[in-house]
C-alpha cells in the first residue's frame, strides 16, 4: 500500500483468486514439467511459496477488506472459466 499512497493511486478493487492447496500443488507440478527454472521442480519450494502465501499475503487481503472492495473468486476451473467469472464481476 507504501506505493500505492506514494504514488498517489487509487485501488478501486482487490481480485483475489482462492484456489485449495492441494490444486495449487498440482498447478505447481504440471509447471515444473516445463519450466527452465530448477526450484520450480522442488516441491519443498511449492510447498513454501504456498506458505508464504499464506503467512503473508493472505492476512494482508484480510487487512485489505477493511480499507477497499476485496471480491474473491473461485479459482478452480480452466482458465478461461476463471477469466469469464472475473470479467463478468468487472463487467458490472
């Protein structure tokens, strides 16, 4: 939020895309099967990012909803699921 204030910009929404941990374990897998990066073949460093997530910016998002519009969807489908739900909720 430093930034955002330091810049003088305004945040009308906050998109937060909830996705269960065990499917973001899957999604992090499947992109280790291409990725050139090698702590993206780890699954100790899946595991960690998630945590981190979850340690950090999740109380952040929670903070976040006390000071501006926090919409949360469902994370789970193809990506083009996700996106038309996201557009939809902009769209309004």
């Amino acid at each position: 939020m430093e930034l955002v204030t330091s810049k003088s910009l305004e945040i009308g929404k906050v998109l937060n895309i909830e996705v269960p941990k065990t499917e973001l374990l899957v999604r992090a897998q499947k992109r280790a099967e291409t990725s050139t990066r090698e702590d993206d073949k780890d699954v100790a460093t899946h595991k960690k990012r998630i945590n981190v997530f979850e340690t950090s910016t999740k109380p952040a998002i929670e903070h976040m909803k006390s000071k501006i519009s926090v919409e949360t969807f469902d994370g789970l489908g193809t990506i083009e699921e996700i996106t038309q739900r996201i557009q939809t909720s902009i769209s309004k």
